[in-house]
C-alpha cells in the first residue's frame, strides 16, 4: 500500500444543501486528509473539459449544466490508498446501489445530482489535480 492523492469534487447539490461539512467528515473518518480545498463556481465549458470523457454520452449536457449550476468544493485528499478508498466512501454512482453509510446513499440526490467525484486510477487523479490545483496549494 501506498500513500495516494485523489481529485475530490463536492457537487452542487451537496453544496446547496449545506452538506459540506457533514461530507468532510466522512472523509476524515476514513483516514484520508483534505490537503487542499477551495469553492469555486465552474462555468459550462470548464465543467465540459473536466468531464470531456464523457463527451459522447446522452447525458453529458446534463452533466455539464448541472456542474455549474452552483458553486462546488475542489479538495485533494491523501491517504493509504486515497483513490480507491475515497471510491468506497463515495459509494456507487446511482445511490439506489450505493452501500449504506456511503455518502452516495446518505445524500445523493439521483444519479445525475450524485453529490460527489472522485478520481478513478492513479493517471485521472495526476490530471485532474493539476486542473484545479497548482504545485503551491498542495503543501500536504
Ligand atoms: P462516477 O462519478 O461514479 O465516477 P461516471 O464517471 O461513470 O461515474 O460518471 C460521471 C458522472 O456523470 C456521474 O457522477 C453522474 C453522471 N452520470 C453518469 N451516468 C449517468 C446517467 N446514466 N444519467 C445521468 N448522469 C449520469
Ligand atoms: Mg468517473
């Protein structure tokens, strides 16, 4: 095992409902620190380059619109395994299969409003960190 850092993202729905705090926690109960972290509000385009994977989806506009809809929380997390296990905190995209105490099945609202991204491979979690992130912010 070693120590990771993974790309967090506290969606809109989470942010509109106050639950940044209440989500922190589950992180932190976890074992993964928050090493860095701002809000900022994502314009369309910005949200479409973030997700520019899932370009050719059906539910890409959706996805995009919904993304800077509202301000969202950008955070790095650290930890044992950071990437993987901040997945297993999130719980499954659709919170009808999320596992219960995951913050998908306490909070999330659908599976488009899921409350949460986190980074999915170590090559994703490089990337998107850099997106949001400078060098300087990440002091660990
Ligand atoms: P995850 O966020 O669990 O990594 P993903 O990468 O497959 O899931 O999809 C990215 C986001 O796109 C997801 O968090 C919510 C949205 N999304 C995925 N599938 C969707 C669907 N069938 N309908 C609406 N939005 C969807
Ligand atoms: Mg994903």
């Amino acid at each position: 095992m070693a120590t990771e850092r993974t790309l967090s993202i506290i969606k809109p729905d989470a942010t509109r409902r106050n639950l940044t705090g209440k989500i922190n926690a589950k992180f932190e109960d976890a074992g993964l620190r928050i090493i860095a972290q701002k809000r900022i509000q994502l314009t369309k385009a910005q949200a479409g380059e973030f997700y520019k994977v899932h370009a050719e989806r059906p539910f890409f506009d959706e996805l995009t619109t919904f993304m800077a809809s509202e301000p969202v929380v950008v955070q790095v997390l650290e930890g044992e395994s950071a990437i993987a296990k901040n997945r297993e905190v999130m719980g499954a995209t659709n919170p009808a299969e999320a596992e219960a105490g995951t913050i998908r099945a306490e909070f999330a609202e659908s599976v488009g409003e899921n409350s949460v991204h986190g980074s999915d491979a170590p090559e994703t979690a490089k990337e998107e960190i850099s997106f949001f992130f400078s060098g300087l912010e990440l002091v660990g």
